[in-house]
C-alpha cells in the first residue's frame, strides 16, 4: 500500500498505520511520534479502553484482542502490547498478551494490507531460552517473521524508563530498582545494557520501519538519543 513519488520515497501525509498498545509507555510515545510525521496520514490505535488522546490523524479503536476486528487497511503496523507475570497474574495471563495478542494483531495487519511491522521485544530474546520471558519474546519474534511481509524491525530495548504513573500504569518496583542502579552504573556500561528511554525506543522504530529492506534488529545502543536526533 506504499504510496510513493518520483523518487521513491512516500509521498506526505499518504502512509496509515497501526499502533497497538498505544496505552503504554512505548505505544503512547509511537502516536505521538507518528501523529506528528508529515508523511503519515492516518493512526489508528488499537486499545482496551479509551485512549485520553486527541489529534486530527489519530482514530482510536476500543477492541477486544481475543476476537479482533477487521482493522482499517494500513500500510505499516507497531506492535507495543506487553505485561510482566507479576501484573498479568500467570504465565498463561502474560503470554495471552505478550504472544498471542501481538502476534493476532499482525496476522489480521497483514490481511489489511500492512506490510512492515515494528515490534517492541526484550534484550535477551530467544525462542529456546530458559526464562519463560525471553522465550515467549522470542517465539513472538519467530512467528512474525513467518510472516509475509517486506520488513520486520525488532526493537530488543533493555530497562525502559518512563512515568508509568503519568500514564496511569501500576508501579513496577523492578522498573524503578534498575533504574536507581542505572543511574550510579552508567558511566560504567556499554550502550548496549543501558537503561532507555521509552521515546528513544519509539523514536528509533519510527523511523526504522518505513524504510527498512529486510529483518532489523535494533538493541538499545542502537536507540539511545534516537528520539533526539532530528526527523
């Protein structure tokens, strides 16, 4: 569904795209982003409950992720669902969300013409890990890339940073631990184990994934200060 000029390049204001999870710290950083890229038409947001949000691109669409709609058609897809164990309450509550939410939302995408996806993911993601976190990241990451479509980008972003309050999130206390310690250590670790910032992670797959060829992998030295850098 690109739509493009002369030069190859999408033309302004012709790209729609999907966000799901647009409620949490990534997914709300996404909109913003792509509500204010000129190239971008249309955002269409798939969420639980009502949003809070108001732009003249923005729609918003209230679903339920176990029995999705037909979704608008599209031309990129940002999936940005996730939980922890603890908040889900089980392994079976968490990787509801985690895998079989994502990955529902991708495939009913794909029907509706999306071709590039961008996925929020995990550093340590791998579908034969031992810890039942990594693993379920991992073999999201594998399904989508069954997938057909001309891009997948996978952000593998470390501790996110964020005002989960702000946004009317629970506490993690895990969250705010490793960012306590983040802050004495960082001078002392490389980029890559870094704590990022959500709009860093959101900054980086907004621009990566209108223009990526193939499967990208972007970790978080990859991201640091990407939603500084200029448009």
């Amino acid at each position: 569904m690109d739509a493009a000029g002369s030069d190859g390049k999408a033309t302004a204001g012709t790209r729609s795209v999907l966000v799901a999870g647009a409620s949490g710290l990534v997914g709300r950083a996404l909109v913003a982003r792509l509500c204010a890229d000129p190239g971008v038409g249309v955002v269409h947001a798939l969420v639980r409950r009502p949003l809070g949000l108001g732009h003249p691109k923005l729609q918003v669409h209230v679903v339920d992720f176990t029995a999705l709609p037909v979704l608008p058609m599209a031309d990129e897809a940002y999936l940005a669902l996730g939980t922890t164990i603890s908040i889900a309450g089980s392994r079976e509550a968490f990787r509801a969300v985690d895998f079989d939410a994502n990955l529902a939302v991708a495939r009913a995408a794909v029907q509706a013409g999306v071709c590039r996806i961008g996925l929020v993911s995990a550093m340590g993601a791998a579908p034969h890990s031992r810890v039942f976190y990594s693993r379920t990241k991992g073999e999201l990451e594998q399904a989508l890339a069954s997938l057909p479509l001309d891009a997948l980008v996978i952000a593998r972003p470390t501790l996110l940073l964020g005002d989960r309050g702000a946004l009317g999130q629970p506490h993690r206390r895990g969250e705010h631990l490793g960012a306590t310690l983040d802050r004495w250590l960082r001078p002392l670790l490389p980029a890559r184990l870094r704590a990022i910032a959500a709009e860093d992670v959101a900054a980086a797959l907004a621009s990566e994934v209108p223009r990526a060829s193939a499967h990208t992998i972007l970790d978080s030295a990859r991201m640091q200060g990407a939603s500084a850098a200029p448009a």
